[in-house]
C-alpha cells in the first residue's frame, strides 16, 4: 500500500517566494498532499495563497518556525500521514529530492531523513560564519549522542509516523532543528542524511543577522545541553 504524505511548507513573509514554491510541489509530486503554514505573515502571503487556492492553515498570531512547523506535524497526525517533509517556503530546497527521502523511509532506512548540503558540498553553502557555526553545533551534538550530522541546521526533512506523533506532541521552538535532532537520536530515533543542493532564497531576506547568530549559538547549545540532560532524567 502506497504511504500517504504530506508536504509542510512553514512560511513567514514568502510572498515573493511561496507561490513558485508551491507550484513545484504541485507540478512534480501530485500524488502528494502539502500543507503551507502561514505564520501570521505581515506582507502578502496569505493572500496568495487565496488568489492561488493553496491548501494553507492560517495562524492568527505568530508562533515562530517551531511552533509553525509542529502545526505542520499536527495537522498530519491529525489526519493519519504516514510520512511528513519539511521544506522551506523561501525556495532554498529543491523538491526534486523529496521521492529519494521518501524511498528512504518506505524501505525503513531511517526514522529521519535530513537533506544535507555539506555531504557532496556543492550548491549554496551558506556564509563562512554560519558553516563555522554549524560545525560546531555538529561537535556538540557527537559529544551529547555520539552520532555525526553534518547539516544539523538544515530544515529539509522527511519523518516517519513515529516521529510524526512525537513531534506534533513536543517540537523545540525558535531555531529548533539541531535540538529537534538531539530529541530523536536520545528517542532511538535512527538519523541518515542525503546530499542535497540548496539555492540562496528567491527573494526577500533571513531572518537571521549577526546580531541574531550570537544569541543563536548560545541559546541553541544550552538548550541542546538542557535537553540531553532532562531526557536522562525523565528515563531515570
């Protein structure tokens, strides 16, 4: 029996970016669902997403990409998916790899499937700072579960049922993907990355300055401490 899946579009001021988005989900995977979450944008993406008849939840207040992207799980857990795929509403991610982390998760090949671009290293690689910040998030997290990820920042990612139940229930906030990582590896949870090629945005700008990378390193590396150390104690 074929899996049924969902494709979770968070999105955050994307009309610039959202509507070729969405169309290339549509065009290359029609025998799959998709989902865009507007997180209580303030320019005009909800309204696209009318004008175009986009499937959309539209999110009254702003909840961040954690709390938008838990929406995404909730609403497939809500209505039975056997596979969930995160990708980003800014055009970074390049749907034609979606079937490739599908086939992963059919053949139980993993529990989580991340798309990785330090893998073969081509495409867009991000600023020099923020790989440096990467790698060094990718350090922390062997020192907490003894598993290497490469691309721990990387918001390209197929789940299983399984996950799919544990995160609608409990998913980081914030800048939550290296700490949703942490969470699924001390769950048991097994983690293999495909490479991938990402494109700088289409249009508009991160939402993460310099400024904003500071607190994001201190704040990422607590908490992943933190949630290493409430799990053993939860277990306990």
């Amino acid at each position: 029996m074929r899996k049924k899946v969902l494709i979770i579009i968070p999105a955050y001021n994307e009309a610039g970016n959202i509507e070729q988005v969405v169309d290339k989900v549509i065009e290359n995977y029609p025998q799959y669902d998709y989902i865009v979450i507007n997180d209580a944008s303030r320019d005009k993406t909800r309204e696209t997403c009318i004008e175009k008849g986009y499937q959309f939840i539209d999110q009254p207040i702003n909840l961040g990409i954690g709390g938008t992207v838990q929406n995404g799980y909730q609403y497939a857990l809500e209505n039975d998916y056997d596979i969930a795929i995160q990708i980003d509403g800014d055009g970074q991610h390049d749907v034609k790899y979606i079937q490739e982390m599908v086939v992963k998760l059919e053949n139980k090949e993993a529990d989580i499937v991340i798309g990785s671009r330090f893998i073969e290293k081509e495409g867009f690689q991000s600023s020099s700072m923020r790989r440096m910040g990467i790698s060094i998030l990718s350090m922390i997290i062997w020192f907490l579960t003894w598993k290497r990820v490469k691309d721990v920042t990387s918001g390209f990612r197929a789940v299983n049922r399984s996950f799919i139940g544990i995160y609608a229930k409990d998913y980081p906030q914030d800048y939550p993907e290296p700490e949703a990582i942490v969470s699924a590896i001390i769950r048991g949870g097994k983690i293999i990355e495909v490479p991938v090629i990402m494109q700088e945005r289409i249009s508009g700008e991160s939402s993460i300055n310099i400024t904003k990378s500071v607190y994001y390193m201190i704040k990422v590396v607590l908490a992943l401490f933190i949630c290493r150390i409430s799990f053993g104690i939860r277990r306990k």
